[in-house]
C-alpha cells in the first residue's frame, strides 16, 4: 500500500498577508460595541450616498459643459467671467478643451510699470533722465548691468510666483540636466572598462559592458530627447505669458495701440516685427540659456573633481588657468553681437514696414502711378538690411576662426598634457604615494596582480573620456558667451517695446532734467477731460495735431474753439481740406491729447 504524503502546497505570500488582515479586522469588529457598529455602519451609508450623488453631478456638470463647448465652438465664440477671465473651447483629438484665460491685473501693471520707467541707478537705464528716456538712446546692448535688469524684469513676466507652470518646467528640466551629467560619469566610467577588458582579452566582461553600453545609451537617448522637449516647452510658456502681457497692455481701452504708432513714436511702425519676431528670438533664446548654461556649469564643477581625485591637484590647477586665460581672452575679442543683433531687428522691422505701408496704401499707389518710388525705397530697405547682416557675417568668420581653434585643438592639446600626468611626472601630479585601492596588499592572495599596462590604459581612457567631456562643457561655456551677447540684443528690443508700452499707458510724459518741454509737445499737455458729460463741449480748446515723435512739438491747427452740442442734436462742420474738421472727432474721442482747455464727452 503507497503511503500518503502528508506534505501540503505552501500558501502564496500575498494570500497570508490578505488573510491576517482579514482575520485582525475580524477580531476588532467583534470586539467593537454595538453602538460603534452602528455609528460605523451609518457613516459608510453616508459616504457612499454622497459619493454616488456627487457622482451623478459631476457626470451631469461634464455633459452640460461638453454640450456647451460643442455649441460654442461652432459659434467660434467663448465665455466672459466677472474677474475678465475669458473661457474657449478648442478641439483638441477627438474631443474639446477647455482653456481660460486670465487677463493681465491692473495692479501688475503698477508693479512692473517701475521697473520699466523708474529703472535703479545701479542699471544705468535712467542715465539721469526722466522716465520718457527710458531705455535712453545711448545704452548699447551687451553683457553688463543694464542687460542683466532688462532681463531680470522681463524675467518677473515670465515667471510670475513661484508654484507657477513655468517653475514646473525648470524644476522638470534641471533633473533631466543634472542625470545627464551623471549619466556622462557612469559612460566615462565603462568606457575606460571596455577598453581594459579589450586590452586583457576577457571576452565575458567585455560583452557584458557592451550590453550596459547599450542599456545606458538607451536611457541616455532619452533623457536628451526629454531636455530638449522641454526647453522648447519653456520656450512656449515664455512666449505665451509675455504674448498676452503685451496685448493686454497693448489692446487696452486706453487706446494704446494708436498712440503707441501716432503720438508716441518710440518703436516707429515696425511694433508687429518687435511682436511677432523679436519676441520669438528672445524666448527661444532665453528658454536655450538654462541648458547652455547651466548643465555645462555643472558639468565643469563635477568633472574637474573627478580630474582631481584622478590626475591631482596640478591639472586641477592648469585646468582653471586654462579657463580664466580663454575667457578674458575670448570675451576682449568678441565683437559687439549684443548691439548688431539689436540693430538688425530694427532694420528687419523697417524693411517689414516698408511692405505693411505698401499693402495699406496699395490704391492710392497705383492710382498715381508710384510703383517705381515705392520701389526705390523697398530695395534701399533691402540693402541696407543685407549690407548690415553681410557685416555682420565677415565678423562672425574671423571669430567662430579664433574660437574653434582655441576650444577644440589648443584645449585637446591641453588636455593630453595633462592626462599624461600620472605617466611622465607623478611626483608632481601628487599621486606618486597614492595606493590604488583596487590592488589588493595581501601577499598570499590566490590572484595574480592586474597587469598595470592593462590599469593604466583604463586609467587613461577614463581619464581622456573626462577631459574630452570637460572640454565639451568648457566649450559651450565659452560658446554661450557669444549667445549671451546675442540674447543681449533680443532683450533690448523687448524691454524697449513694453517700456514704450508703459510710458503710453500711463502717459509718464516728462522733460528731461533742467529743461523745458517743448510747446504743445506729449510733455505739454495741461487740458481737463471730463467723461460722462451728457452732449459734448469744448472750452478754449485750441486743435494742434501732435508731432510723429513724443519729444517734438505739435503744429497749431486753429485757435482755441468754444462750443456746446447737446445730446442727441446735429451739426455740420465745413472748411477747406487741414483746416481741422477731423481733428474736432480726434479730439472728442481722446485719439489726440488735450493740450489745453476743456473737452466734455459722454463716458462712452
């Protein structure tokens, strides 16, 4: 007769687990009164009740919005909110997104409006000047102290507060950054294995580190790919806060947007090149810094203390030597890019205006047959534009020349001087002492010695693959000096457009110091606006057409008129073509300043 095993299946872990909580829990509800039951037994009637009606209104919520968005985006038409708020409904996939957008705040207007018009000394925007000098025409874009407040100010646009988007995707952007570096370390690292198991003919390790080359290099691909996703969402989010910042402020009900073209002058006509261009430039450029920047600053501090620890603290020494030298040196031999980049947005703006005055005058042009003026002055624009930019480029030659050679074979070579350290002078590397504590000090031990060609052939490929990356680092440290200069000049062109912006808002139009203004120019206006008058009246109110630039003065068109219109009554006004007809409903409507006197006008 067989005997019977009385071995039994061993129980799965998750199962053991499942059942002692199961039989605790049946110990404390037994244990529990009967009144605790109860309280327990209504609360989850309770909890389940309001979960399933809370779920009933949030379906009902969802269907009654997407309803909504479906009727909306046919209309091609939104919501307005009490807060001025706006929500849009956009297809997105299959479906509708929902998207609100929050209109610049009054308040942040005041906030920045200092920063933009009363600029500190420190930056040397003012230059002594009233804020109607602001920036004045003699700050030359570049690396100094007024780039770095133009900067900072618009920086404060960009990024609001700090739990805001954009933090989100700096934070998420330097953790890519700084894993790229180690992941730099990790490759420096098997690299020099590779090299040694190649050396030693040990085939086992050596696939296998194949197979980690791989591995990492997939990682690596990634985390590439994910800094460079996000810096072109930054670059996004920058361009989208200071879009909206600027229409807002631009399309205001203050008319800024005909003031900005026909009073002030500051920008000339050229405002959609500053907009649509310059704008772009400067938040591609500035979303590039954080990574041109600040992933090669790491790197250099994490790979000149691996050269430390490695070659000793001569490299280390040679090595920031080596930096300081190029940089002074690179830096007094940089050409002013800041300033020629800032002078070629404004010839792309004139050369840009020169077709908008084409398009909006195209009838009166071809009425009186002015194709061949129109056409003279566009290929004038054009050759400026192209004999700045061909300037531009001769400069660029004789630069990008002197910069290869020093970053790439001067610094190679550098570089071999000083990986050949430990080999030819180890006393002065400091490493003639230093036990390697790979090598094991027992002198009975079972395995023979490494072959030191084979551990110093993985020492110098390691320590090659960190020069070269520290050379890597180093160079687009000092390449970034020369973006730098060219952000310089995207910066100008920006913080010019919304000072200019500013000073129409507000009106902040003043002499300069220990002068006077002008007569009946933007700094000379002293007449009295009253809104909500029921008709229209004018009080020795004389017209004076404003000057194409805010400084200038205006040109009187008739003397000072004084005359009542009550609501709802009609009268017509007659005279020879400048006598000022127009100007009455520019001046009523608030188009052109009161210089003097009194305009009464209904509040819209």
């Amino acid at each position: 007769m067989a005997v019977q095993s009385t071995l039994r299946n061993p129980q799965h872990p998750l199962q053991v687990i499942i059942s002692q909580l199961l039989q605790k829990c049946r110990q404390r509800w037994q244990g529990t009164a009967q009144s605790v039951r109860l309280a327990a037994t209504v609360a989850l009637t309770l909890c389940i009740l309001s979960g399933a009606y809370g779920g009933q209104a949030w379906i009902k919520r969802q269907s009654e919005d997407k309803a909504q968005a479906r009727r909306l985006l046919r209309r091609n038409s939104g919501l307005r909110g009490k807060d001025g708020s706006r929500t849009i409904f956009v297809p997105y996939r299959n479906a509708t997104a929902k998207v609100v957008i929050h209109p610049t705040k009054p308040t942040s207007f005041d906030a920045h409006r200092r920063l933009f018009l009363n600029p500190p000394r420190a930056a040397r925007l003012a230059d002594g000047q009233t804020a109607s000098q602001v920036p004045p025409p003699n700050t030359k874009p570049g690396l100094n102290i007024a780039f770095l407040h133009q900067f900072l100010s618009l920086l404060s646009i960009m990024i609001p507060h700090w739990n805001s988007k954009e933090s989100g995707l700096l934070l998420s952007q330097g953790v890519f950054l700084l894993l790229r570096t180690y992941l730099s370390l990790v490759v420096t690292r098997l690299d020099g294995e590779i090299v040694r198991d190649l050396v030693a003919g040990n085939g086992r390790d050596f696939l296998l580190g194949i197979v980690k080359w791989c591995g990492i290099g997939a990682f690596a691909s990634y985390t590439n790919a994910a800094i460079k996703f996000l810096q072109s969402k930054v670059s996004i989010a920058f361009r989208t806060r200071l879009t909206r910042y600027i229409h807002d402020l631009y399309l205001h009900d203050n008319l800024n947007y005909y003031k900005v073209l026909n009073l002030d002058g500051g920008i000339g006509q050229g405002i959609d090149q500053f907009i649509c261009t310059d704008l772009t430039l400067f938040t591609t450029s500035a979303a590039s810094l954080y990574s041109s920047i600040g992933k090669p600053l790491v790197d250099l501090c994490v790979f000149n203390y691996q050269l430390f620890r490695s070659l000793g603290p001569l490299a280390l020494t040679g090595l920031l030597a080596n930096y300081i030298i190029t940089a002074t040196a690179l830096r007094r031999l940089s050409p002013p890019f800041g300033k020629l980049k800032a002078v070629e947005g404004r010839r792309e703006g004139d050369f840009r205006g020169l077709h908008a005055r084409l398009i909006a005058n195209a009838e009166e042009v071809a009425f009186y047959g002015g194709a061949e003026i129109e056409k003279i002055f566009l290929d004038s624009g054009f050759k400026d534009l192209t004999s700045w930019m061909e300037g531009i480029y001769r400069l660029k030659i004789r630069y990008n020349m002197l910069e290869d050679f020093v970053l790439k074979y001067s610094w190679s070579a550098f570089g071999y001087l000083i990986t050949s350290l430990p080999v030819f002078l180890p006393e002065w590397a400091g490493l003639a002492l230093t036990p390697d504590p790979a090598l094991p000090t027992d002198p009975l031990r079972a395995e023979p010695p490494p072959n030191p060609q084979h551990t110093r052939m993985q020492a110098f490929i390691t320590n090659k693959r960190l020069m070269l990356s520290l050379a890597d680092a180093g160079g687009r440290m000092m390449y970034s000096l020369k973006d730098l200069s060219e952000l310089a000049g995207y910066t100008s062109r920006v913080y010019t457009l919304i000072s200019t912006l500013h000073r129409v808002h507000a009106n902040a139009y003043t002499p300069p110091r220990h002068t006077h203004p002008e007569p009946y120019s933007l700094a000379d206006v002293h007449g009295t606006v009253q809104k909500g008058y029921d008709g229209i009246r004018l009080e020795n109110c004389p017209l004076i057409a404003p000057a194409p630039l805010h400084q200038l003065p205006g040109a009187l068109l008739t003397e000072p008129l004084t005359f009542t219109l009550p609501a709802g009554a009609h009268t017509l006004i007659s005279g020879p073509n400048g006598s000022g007809k127009s100007s009455i409903a520019r001046v009523v409507a608030g188009l052109w300043p009161t210089y003097r006197g009194l305009v009464s006008r209904p509040r819209h």
